[in-house]
C-alpha cells in the first residue's frame, strides 16, 4: 500500500512540476482515497504536503497552510522525521511567500535539522533551494549564493535535473539583479 500511495504523490509532484492543476487535482484525489480505503496512518502527512503545494499553486495560501499544519500534526504522532522535515519546509515556503521571515527561518532549521539527522542529501538540498528563496527574498543574496552551491554540490553527483534546474533558474535570478544593480549583503 505505501509503494502505491509513493507513485501517487510522485504523479501529483510530476503533474505540479507541469503546471497541470487538473491533472495534480486527480491524482490527490485518488491518494486520499486510496489512503481511507486502506485506514493508513503513515502517508498521511505526506499527501498533506502534497495538498498543501496544490492549494499553493493555486493561489489559495490559506488552505494551504491549513494543509501544512496538518501534515505538521500528522507527522508528529507517530513520529516520522521525513514527513516532519518537508512539512516544516513547507510551513517554512508558505511563511516565506507571507513575508514571516523568521517563521520561514525557523521552519527552514528545522527541516535541515531533520534532513542532516536522517541522512537525507536531496531532501536537504530541496530545504536549501527554499532557503535560497527566503535569502533572496530578504535580500540576502550571498547566502542565497552558498545555498545553491551547496544544491550543487549535493545534486550533480545524484543527476537530480529538477533540483539543479530549479538551483540554475534561482541563480538566473541572482544574476539579474547583478544586472539590475541591485545591492547584495
């Protein structure tokens, strides 16, 4: 049951990576009932998460943090670390999309924190690129600049495209605002 309930969420994170509401909206859908047919406890939290991206790419930030903060309860009892980190990341996206830079920061720790204790290089590496994102966002462009290098560093030996396309997309950025003469800390 859990391997069916990973290719959903794979197909809603393919769909959401597409820009395919429609097609993300069927496959949560058919995760949440797949998970009442089968009473499952662990996957909850993550197909929270994943409703939480939807209603973020939707544009209703509302329900997505009500989302979030579900996949946050859900991940904590029982306790399972990875739900924990990207439901943190999450929370921390969604603080950061507010302007609650201190909110985001302190979810964004945590997440790293959970990704460094389970030994998780790519989670890690999707925390970093958010945090790169909260760097930019508050002007802090070099630390955005160490985050990326570090993505780097961690998704070229893994092949991870998504991530390192999302990193050079993030430096893109970076580098119009050099161009803009927009001032770095």
């Amino acid at each position: 049951a859990n391997l069916v309930q990973d290719i959903q969420r794979l197909a809603v994170g393919l769909a959401l990576d597409a820009n395919d509401l429609p097609l993300a909206r069927r496959w949560l859908d058919l995760h949440h009932r797949w998970s009442g047919f089968m009473n499952a406890t662990v996957g909850r939290a993550e197909g929270e998460v994943a409703e939480a991206e939807w209603h973020r790419a939707a544009g209703d930030p509302d329900r997505a943090r009500v989302h979030a903060e579900h996949a946050l309860a859900y991940a904590t009892s029982p306790r399972q670390p990875l739900a924990l980190l990207a439901a943190h990341r999450a929370l921390g996206i969604l603080a950061t999309d507010e302007g609650a830079f201190e909110s985001a920061d302190s979810h964004f720790s945590q997440s790293l924190a959970l990704a460094d204790a389970c030994r998780a290089p790519y989670e890690r590496s999707l925390t970093l690129l958010a945090c790169a994102e909260l760097a930019m966002a508050t002007g802090e462009f070099t630390a955005a600049t160490v985050a990326i290098d570090e993505v780097r560093a961690i998704c070229t030996p893994m092949h991870a495209r998504p991530a390192l396309a999302h990193a050079e997309r993030l430096a893109a950025r970076i580098a119009q605002s050099d161009l803009s003469g927009t001032a770095h800390r």
